[in-house]
C-alpha cells in the first residue's frame, strides 16, 4: 500500500509537472514532429520509443538527447511538457522519448538485469534507440547525452554506470544514485533510498558505478544533478549522495572549485573545473518540491551539454555592441504566459530584427497591477515589482542580426487577479514590437 500511494503522489506530481510545462514550452516547428518507432533491435521489456529530428538539424551528424520521463508518464507527454524539443529546433539535435510500459509507469532502476551493461530490461532497450537513431537518423555516435525527472533521473543515474562508453554527460532532475534503488527481490520501490536514508562514502558509491560495468577503464561521462530541499518523493539526501558518486567515478575533489548563485535561492557548485562543462556540476533549490525540471532549468542542462552552440550563427560579422547600445534596427518580444490562482509564469523570446549584433542586453517592461516576481531565470530581475529590468546571464549576452533569437528566458509572480501582460518593451533604450 505504501508504494502504490507513493506511485500516486509521483503520478499526480507528474501531471502538475506535464500542466504547466506545456504552458511554459512553446511548440516546436509546425513542419517537425514526434514520431514513434517500433522494431528499433533488443528490447527485452517491451519499451516504447518516440524520437523527434527538427526541420534543421547539426551537420554532417546531429548530437542525441535521450529524455526519459518520471513515474505514470510517457515519451509524448515528457515530449510536449519540457522544453528539450523546442531547443531541439534552436540549436539542432535529435531527441528520443522512450516510454516504460509497465503498469506504473517506472522505469526499472531496481533490477540486477538493470544494473549491469547488457543485462537486459529498460537500459538496454535505450541502448536499441541509441543504436537505430545513429544508423536510421545520422545521428553522431560521439555526442550522445542523458537526462530525465524522477524515474527518468533515475534511469539517467544508471545508463552513465551501465554504458559510460555510450553516453558523454548527463543531467538528473530529481534522481537517485545509481544503484541506490536496487531492490531484491525485485521490487520497484526501495523505501530507504527514496527516503534518502542510504548513506554511503564516496568510494562506496563509486565502486558501485564502477561494478555496472567491469572492466572498462575509458573516458566517464560528466554529471549535472538538479534537486529541490524540500522533496519529500525523493529526499534530498539524495542530492549529496550523488555528488559523492559522480566526483569519486570522474576522480574530483568533493571541495567545489566554483559557487554561484544563478537566480534566488539556487546554489550552484561546480566541481573539477569551474566552466560551464565541469567534470560535475550540482544545483541544489532552496524550498522547492519534487517538480523539476522548471522554466529554463533544461537550457541549463543544454548549456552543460554543450549542445547550445550545436548550429553556427546565421551570419559571420564579428562586430559587436557593448551594454547599452541599442540596436541600430528593431526587436520584437514574445511572452508566453501561464496563470492559475494566484501564480503565473512568463517565458519570453527576444529577437534582435536589426542588422547589428548585440553583445549584452537589457529589456525593461512594467509589470500590471498587483503582480510580484518571486523568481526567475536565465537572466536578472530588477526590482521585483513595477518597471523591470532584465539583465542577461553570462552564456545568452549574444544576441545575432537578422532573426537572432535569444529564449527560455523569463519569471514566476504572484498576482491579485491581474493576469495581464506587460504591453511595452524596450531593449537597450529600443522599444520592441510585441509579438
């Protein structure tokens, strides 16, 4: 009984997760779909694949993002609620969706089959996908990375300890070490770990990652970990113990070499190294549930990919503006809004229509009546009420000529009823179209 209410809980989270993500995640390209695929090779447990190629996509051979969706979801829905296909269409990679069809909807994480390379169930069917979208799809055998929320975290976990030859980097929302579920006999839930009372040095764990595949002495993939301090699915213990596996398999210090804040109540460190692509890099969220990924949370993990500058800009000048210059042309802005009660979210699009680059922003707007931003992401907001203004992070400042887009950025607000959106913006002393 405690399982399946725990199942439950996971399914309804999900379905608030799949709600407002869809509403945050504009479509992708008209013209692209998700399209499935069967008879994709060896798949011992009946798994289902999805897999999305945009209209345009990296050449001679486009990376692979495998994005596996948490408990009671499916391919489709983790397709339609996320942003991974949008970015997708930005900057050119291919995305399978598989889909676990056992009747809860969980990945198997627990299994000795599971846990080891080649030992049959779910790994090995993603293995299959992976296998027939580089022979089927052009995909590049060489770039192949892994993400996924709670059960898909999970699985994320353990395709980096079962295949560490197959895939380059991951990024677990809301996970659990690899093999911290394993349960015998086999049963999909393992209350200890979940409850984050599995507690294991750095060695232990690594050796558990390493047993997943004996014998292999190559190149680990890099490890991006994303939970919330107040889950309580997958307790945040979780969180650490994670991070004590993935620095001990790649061989780092636990002692982060960089810290910073990317919006309010994040805390990133990163570990081995101190750029964008760190061999580790963990972002811990003070006060947030079992609900990830949210708004620009996956650029995030692109970024960490390495996948976001997948597709050369559309023109080579090397002229740039400095902050504060405006645009010599125009801009326009799209804000795509999601309300319900006394919340909303606002993800925007800025595109720089003008002929010049444009090397740092910032884009003012005034925010209705009775609306507060309580946080936000992939850029900085000042003040929290009345006239904004949006600052650009560090890895977006760019924004190319003629149609460069820069998106994925945007807030969340409380509000008193007014739901509106802001009716003018302006962008470096521009003001914008709004779309």
């Amino acid at each position: 009984m405690m399982r399946k209410a725990v199942l439950a809980c996971l399914g309804a989270v999900a379905l608030l997760i799949g709600v407002t993500l869809t509403a945050l995640a504009p479509p992708p390209a008209a013209a692209a779909s998700l399209v499935q695929v069967t008879n994709f090779g060896n798949n011992p447990s009946g798994l289902q694949m999805h897999i999305y190629v945009p209209d345009r996509v990296v050449t001679p051979r486009a990376p692979i993002l495998v994005a596996v969706h948490y408990c009671t979801g499916s391919g489709p829905v983790f397709f339609s609620g996320t942003e991974f296909a949008r970015l997708a269409d930005q900057f050119g990679f291919i995305v399978i969706y598989p889909t676990a069809t056992r009747s809860s909807r969980c990945f198997d994480v627990y299994t000795a089959q599971a846990l080891r390379r080649n030992g049959g169930s779910d790994p090995v069917g993603i293995k299959s996908m992976i296998d027939w979208t580089v022979a089927n799809r052009n995909g590049d055998p060489n770039r192949v990375y892994v993400t996924g929320a709670s059960s898909g975290a999970m699985m994320t976990n353990v395709l980096l300890g079962d295949y560490p030859d197959v895939f380059k980097a991951g990024a677990a929302f809301m996970g659990v070490p690899a093999t911290c579920f394993a349960t015998t006999p086999p049963n999909e839930w393992n209350s200890d770990c979940a409850n984050g009372t599995i507690i294991r040095t750095a060695q232990q764990w690594g050796d558990a990652a390493r047993a997943m595949n004996p014998g292999y002495t190559g190149p680990r993939p890099r490890m991006q970990i994303w939970h919330g301090t107040a889950d309580t699915t997958l307790r945040f213990p979780n969180f650490g113990e994670q991070l004590k596996q993935w620095t001990n398999v790649l061989g780092v210090s636990q002692t982060p070499s960089f810290t910073d804040t990317p919006q309010s109540g994040w805390t990133r460190t990163r570990y081995g190294g101190t750029g964008v692509q760190a061999p580790v890099e963990a972002i811990r969220l003070e006060n947030v549930g079992h609900n990830l990924p949210l708004g620009g949370q996956a650029r995030m993990a692109i970024d960490f990919f390495g996948l976001s500058t997948s597709i050369p800009p559309t023109s080579t000048t090397t002229t740039t503006t400095t902050t504060g210059n405006p645009p010599p042309g125009g801009c326009t802005v799209r804000d795509d809004l999601n309300a319900w009660n006394t919340g909303l979210t606002s993800t925007f699009t800025l595109t720089n229509t003008s002929t010049t680059p444009i090397n740092g922003w910032t884009l003012t707007f005034t925010l209705p009546t009775g609306q507060t931003i309580t946080s936000g992401w992939n850029a900085t907001y000042t003040p929290t009420t009345g006239h904004i203004t949006a600052r650009n992070t560090s890895f977006n400042a760019m924004i190319n000529p003629n149609g460069g887009t820069v998106s994925g950025f945007g807030f969340q607000a409380t509000h008193t009823g007014n739901t509106a959106k802001p009716t003018s913006f302006t962008l470096n002393g521009t003001p914008c179209t709004v779309a």
